[in-house]
C-alpha cells in the first residue's frame, strides 16, 4: 500500500521559474492538504482540499495554486518562484476531518529557490 | 506567533534518561495528537488525545491532554536511541477547523 506519494523528491529552480509539485493518494480519501516546513516553524497549511473540485485556501496560500480534479491527485502549483518559497513541502490525506482524524503525509518534496 | 508553543525546541539526552516534551496553548483545543518525523520523511501520528486529563501510553510514551484541554505533554521513559527525531503536536480547535502544529521539538539520543 503506497499510501501518499509526493515527486519529486528534490528540485532546484531559479527565481521566477514554475513548477507543479505532484501528490497522489490510494487510500479513497476525500480530504487533502499542502504544507510548507521550515525550521523551527512547524508546518504551515497552504491549500487543503474536501474532495474533487473543492479547493480552499490555507494560512499561507500567497503564490501557490492547486487543483483537485480526481480524488487521488492534488497537485500544488507555483507559477513564478521566490526564494521565500524554499521549503520542504508535504501534503497528506485524510479520510474525514472529525475530531481526532490522522493525516498521513507524504515524505515530502524539497524545493530550493535560487 | 505560534498558537501552539512547543518546549524545548531542542534536547539533546544520554540513552536511558528520561525526558518531558511540552505543547502549551492560551486556546482550548477539541482533540491534540503527537506526530514523530524522521529526516527526509514526512510526520507519523503517534497518539491522539480528545478528552480533557486524558493519558494515553504507548510503551515507554506516555501522553498527556490537560485538564482544560490547553495544553499536552509527551513523556519518554528510559530513552533510546531510535527514539531520535523530530516531535510535532498538532491540534484542531473546532469540528471542521483545521489541524494546527506546534514548531517542533527536535530529539537526539546518544548512546
């Protein structure tokens, strides 16, 4: 079972680039999320998803994109890179969001701004 | 600022001492959980707690929700060194809200 599966693992884009950031589920869960992580900062939501089509955004969704066409994919898109947006990027499922629902995480992507 | 305030950031122990991880907050929360993250791998959920003064152990981790739901604490009883690694408390406020995370408390354990 692969569970979440983010790719790519690593990137290193100059300012100003694009570049989709790819996550896909097989666990059939409607809920999906975007977090950035930097040190010492935790995780930061950016976009979260209740299901196909649905798209919300998060507490950090400035120049970030995504799309949620199918249940098992949600993208997450940045369309003209900033060094501000060097990060480690995760995005995890769950099956609900009741009280005391686990997200399951993908291993992450790690993405540079130079 | 953090709504969730994690202490310490950072602890660095000897295998077999024992260790307390905090996660305090000025708001209520519905349900707090513990994650564990390894490098180069995304947060793994180790326990949730729902109920004010709830403990939950999970062998020699033992978790704590305080009374008036503010605020969690994680125990390591006897660490090892695979216990190493970076621990996230993480929790929703109201039923829909969304999880919010503490900044990490990042554990090494020497042999």
């Amino acid at each position: 079972n692969a569970g979440v599966t983010q790719t790519p693992k690593f990137r290193i884009l100059k300012i100003g680039q694009s570049m989709t950031l790819q996550c896909t589920q097989d666990m059939n869960h409607n809920y999906m999320y975007w977090y950035r992580q930097d040190p010492g900062m935790g995780l930061k939501l950016i976009y979260y998803s209740v299901g196909a089509g649905i798209t919300d955004k998060g507490e950090v969704p400035n120049g970030y994109n995504v799309s949620r066409s199918t249940t098992e994919d949600f993208p997450l898109r940045l369309e003209l890179a900033a060094p501000s947006q060097t990060s480690v990027y995760f995005c995890a499922s769950s099956f609900s969001e009741g009280r005391g629902q686990p997200q399951h995480f993908g291993d992450g992507t790690r993405l540079s701004i130079l | 600022t953090q709504l969730l305030e994690q202490s310490p950031q950072f602890l660095s122990i000897q295998e077999g001492e024992n260790l307390t991880v905090y996660c305090n907050s000025s708001s209520v929360f519905s349900s707090l959980q513990w994650y564990r993250q390894e490098p180069g791998e995304g947060p793994v959920l180790l326990v949730t707690v729902v109920t004010g003064g709830e403990v939950k152990k999970l062998k020699r981790l033992t978790f704590q929700f305080g009374d008036a739901r503010k605020d969690s604490s994680l125990h390591i009883t006897a660490a090892q060194t695979g216990d190493t690694g970076l621990y996230l408390c993480a929790g929703v406020r109201n039923q829909g809200g969304k999880l919010i995370f503490g900044q990490g408390t990042e554990l090494s354990v020497k042999p």
